[in-house]
C-alpha cells in the first residue's frame, strides 16, 4: 500500500490562512506524505467530499494535569477536533509535589479550578506514580494517552515544593528562589513547554487562602522564568493580577528573551471598550519585538454555581470568610443580614466591570423540589417576590442546603467587542478551561463554536483564518514544533469537519468522573474525523479506538515528539 490512510475529495484548509483548496491527503508512518494530489492506494480511505481538512486543532490552554492520568482519551477535546493540548496553565499542576503535600494540591485544585475532591482522590489514588516534573511526563507516557500534550511547569506545585504550608503565605527567600529556579530548569530540560503563574485574584485556594503564586513578588517570577533564558526556549504563560499586567508582563519578555502569553482579555473585563487601550499598548510592544500576547475566548463565559463553592465571588473581600468556612460556617454565612449587605454593597452595579451587577445576567438554573423555578431569571423572580435578587438566591441556596444551581454570564457576552478581540492580529485564542469548572461550565467546545458560530452564523471570521487560529497561530506561539499546519513531513494530526453542519451541542450534566461527579460536557456536531499522528481516532463522533488499547497521542517534550 502507498499510503496507510488517504483522505479525498475534500477541501484542504492548511492552517497557514492560506485559501482552501479541493484535493487529496496521503498518511503513511504517522506523517503527511502527500498533499493536494495523493495517487495510489490506501489501507484505509476516507471520502470528505462536502468536507473541510484541516489541521487537528491546538487547545493552549487546559487544566488536565490530573484528568489525563485517569482519562487517557482526555475528554472531551478530541470530540471537538482537538489533536493537541497544553496544560498546567495558570500555575497550576500536581508536579512536582511531595507525598506529604498530595492532599493540599487536590483541595487547592478543589477550591481554585473547580474539581471535586472525591473525584481527584479516586482518580489519582493514593500513590502518585511520580513526584518530580520530569517523573511526572514519564508517568503520562508510560500510559499512553489518546492526543498530543504538552506540558507547563507551574508556579504553585513548585512554590508549595520548596517552602511547604507556608508558600502561601510569604515571599521566597534567596535560597529557596534559586530552588524552586532549579526545579523550573529541571522541568524545562525534561520536556515542559513553558512556566506558568498567577496573580489572579479569584485564585483562592484552601481555607481561603491566596494560591502560592500570589505570594511572590515580581523579581522572583523573573528570576524563575529566567530558566528558560538559559534554556533558550519555551513560553511563559500568566493570569493576570495585582502587580502583574501589561507593563509587567513586557519586562518579563525582555528580562527571559521568550514570548508571554497572558489569561485572559475579556469583553467586559475591565468596562465597556476597556480592551482597545490594551490592544493598542500590545501592538506597541509587537513593533518593539516583545511577544506579550493575550489570550481572548470565542464563548461568553458562563459559569453555574452552587454557594456551596462560590468561586465567582471569592475575590470580593465580604466572601474571604466564606471561603475560610465550612459547609455549616457557610450556612451561618449567608443568613446573616450584614454579610448580606455587605455583598450587595460588592456586586452594585455602578462599579460597572466584572461580575457587577450579576444578578441581571442571572438564571435560576436548578433548584430541588421547585422545578418551576428551572430556567427562569433570578431577577424576574425576585420582582415576583418582593425581593432583592441577592436575598432570593441566598435563600434559595439556604433552604436547598446549597445545592440549588444558578447560572451566569460573566463576561464576554457583548458580541461586537468579542469580535474585536477575535479579530485583533495581536491575540491569541485561548482560555477553553478544558479539565477544570467541569461542573461549572464547559468551554472545551471552544473550536467548534467558533467555526459554528463566528463563521457559519455571524460571518465575523473567514473560515481559513478561524483554522489559521484554532491551528497553526497557538502552536507558533507556544512553540509546538511542526504541529498545526498540513504539510508534507508533518505530522498527521488533521480533523475532517462539515462547515455546513459543525457547532457544538448544548451542554449536558453527565456524573462520568471518578467517584460519581459531575460534570458538563457537549457533543460535537459535524466533526467527521479526527486523526492523531497518522492513526484515526474518531470517526463520525464515536472513538474508533478501545481506550484501554495503545493510543496514538504523544508527549510533546520541548514541543515536539521524541524521535
């Protein structure tokens, strides 16, 4: 056979921007060996006639660190077209981590990304094959995983490795700044693709307390970053916060020589129309040749919340007890009518930027034994009852012992400056949050909304620059080797999709995590096939592969596949 797999008849879109055109694609050993015309046979053939060939799509920015280590087939990414991931973003990871510190990484996960404990503690299990970083990517390849991945080291596990309970809670010393830099090094020389750290303010952790990166000052964020100086690659990728912004963010590029990526500019996030200064300042430093690239989200961003954990809310200063207490403390919390006030006072909306206001952009998603309420907006059923929408929800969630569920947009939800962000030459599409908030929201079908929604309905992007952005653009920028381009020599990620038909699905509460948790998720509508290095994965949105057999996803160490 010439070819181990062909495609035909489809229409190649190469991920460079460049014009579809019809042709043919021929696979053999895992890469491309033909392109446009693709003659002679093939053990497999794949007609995509009426089809859109494309390179597999690039998700920079995940939270699998540890779902990948019970979840070999990482979804539900591949569902949506997605070949290639990054993880460990904001900071976070569960390497390196010592055998003492196991349970405090999971319940700062808990707290910071939204996963259940009970699922962390029975997926991971109680002997984590790994304690290093380097042992950690040694662990995933042993076990094989369904896509590519690649990996940053973060900030916290590495902090929380060399200053214990304490990380937290004070700045480095000059010794342990040096060791935790040997333990980026460390990472960096074994494989990682970056190093990634926060300032984000709703990055509260266990007990609420400040994640440890909060805790470090700038000089030794540089000084950590610095290894990748010395290594002379990868990318450093930073949430946004208090004394780490733009102009800081430019004096990390210059300080390391590598490009910054930062999570994330949101339509909303800082006004109306606050996003064009920060556009501008980011074309300036581009002339300058600094890489400070944000990242911006094709979806709004809606989150459901039970008050059981209000991570919307964890950054206002009246929820810092809150945060602290437990299920009981919590109770307590929310009856008290100046806790109660005191939350109004945060959320009025004349502070106008983030989550003010947020009972207007509010549904009353589920509540036990009132199904009636399903659905209906807070604010229409606070009118109803003579009530301030923020009583209403507490009470709600009082007389449910906190398990009614409520939904908000947050933000990005104004589509004319969406696009904006969306078209900017400067941004980088990014934020699916894949992995974490599983049961507060589900962004992971982030790839084909964007061609579903801001191609097909809206017309705001032509269809090669959405592949351009969901392709070859994340994988420049995060330095993933030859990943995102169809070519002849590259490897043979590529999803086949139907223009006419490709959206994601509503989202669906599904209980498929360790333990019994929940989680949301969206089928993949008009997705055909996905193919991993040469080996097809999915085809007409069901695995083709046992996922206990061998799989055909590989470590991107370095951004790149080991020979």
């Amino acid at each position: 056979m010439d070819y181990e797999l062909k495609i035909v008849n489809g229409t190649l879109v190469d991920g460079t921007g460049a014009p579809g055109r019809r042709g043919d694609l021929g696979v053999r050993g895992g890469r491309i060996v033909a392109l446009g015309e693709a003659p002679g046979a093939a053990r497999t053939t794949l007609d995509a006639a009426g089809c859109v060939v494309a390179p597999g799509f690039v998700d920079i920015h995940t939270h699998y660190d540890a779902q990948i280590l019970w979840d070999r087939m990482l979804s539900i990414s591949p569902w949506h077209g997605v070949t290639t991931v990054v993880m460990g973003n904001c900071g976070f990871g569960i390497a390196p981590t010592r055998p003492e510190h196991r349970e405090l990484v999971c319940r700062t996960l808990e707290k910071v990304e939204g996963m259940s404990f009970e699922a962390l503690e029975a997926g991971l299990g109680r002997d984590w094959p790994f304690e290093s970083f380097p042992q950690y990517l040694d662990a995933i390849e042993r076990a094989g995983v369904a896509i590519n991945v690649g990996a940053l080291v973060g900030h916290t596990p590495v902090r929380l490795y060399v200053m214990g309970e304490e990380a937290s809670e004070r700045e480095a010393t000059p010794e342990e700044v040096a060791a935790m830099r040997r333990l980026v090094r460390e990472a960096i020389d074994a494989g990682a693709v970056g190093f990634a750290t926060s300032k984000a303010v709703t990055h509260v952790g266990h007990r609420g307390r400040p994640v440890p990166s909060r805790a470090a000052a700038l000089q030794e964020i540089e000084s950590l970053a610095g290894a990748l100086r010395e290594a002379g690659r990868g990318v450093v990728q930073a949430t946004f916060g208090p004394g780490l912004f733009v102009e800081e963010l430019a004096q990390l590029a210059r300080a390391t020589g590598r490009p910054v990526s930062w999570t994330a500019l949101l339509a909303g996030m800082l006004g109306p129309g606050a996003h064009r200064p920060v556009l501008r300042r980011t074309a300036e430093l581009a002339r300058e040749g600094l890489a400070v690239v944000p990242q911006v989200a094709c979806r709004p961003l809606n989150f459901e919340f039970q008050l059981e954990e209000p991570f919307l809310f964890e950054s206002m200063a009246c929820f810092k007890p809150v945060s602290a207490a437990d299920h009981a403390g919590r109770l307590r919390i929310y009856a008290d009518p100046g806790f109660r006030e005191a939350f109004k006072a945060a959320s009025d909306p004349a502070r106008g930027r983030g989550i003010a206001g947020w009972w207007q952009r509010t549904v009353i998603a589920e509540v036990p034994d009132a199904a009636a309420l399903g659905e209906r907006p807070l604010e229409a059923v606070a009118r109803e009852r003579g009530l301030h929408p923020i009583d209403l929800a507490l009470d709600l969630g009082l007389a449910t012992d906190l398990r009614a569920r409520f939904r908000v947009s947050v933000l990005n939800f104004d589509e004319t400056e969406v696009a904006e962000l969306l078209r900017d030459p400067h941004t980088i599409l990014g934020l699916s949050d894949a992995g974490a908030h599983a049961s507060q929201l589900c962004d992971a079908c982030f790839s084909t909304h964007l061609l579903g929604h801001w191609v097909r309905e809206l017309g705001v992007l032509e269809l090669e620059e959405a592949v351009r952005m969901l392709t070859s653009e994340p994988a420049r920028v995060f330095g993933l080797g030859d990943r995102g381009r169809l070519a002849v020599g590259a490897p043979a990620d590529v999803v086949v999709f139907d223009p006419a038909t490709v959206a994601p699905s509503p989202l669906a509460r599904v209980h498929d995590l360790p333990a019994g948790a929940d989680r949301l998720v969206a089928e993949a509508r008009g997705i055909e096939a996905v193919i991993v290095n040469g080996t097809l994965l999915r085809r007409a949105g069901k695995d083709v592969l046992d996922p206990s057999g061998p799989l055909p996803g590989r470590v991107l160490r370095g951004g790149a596949a080991r020979a």
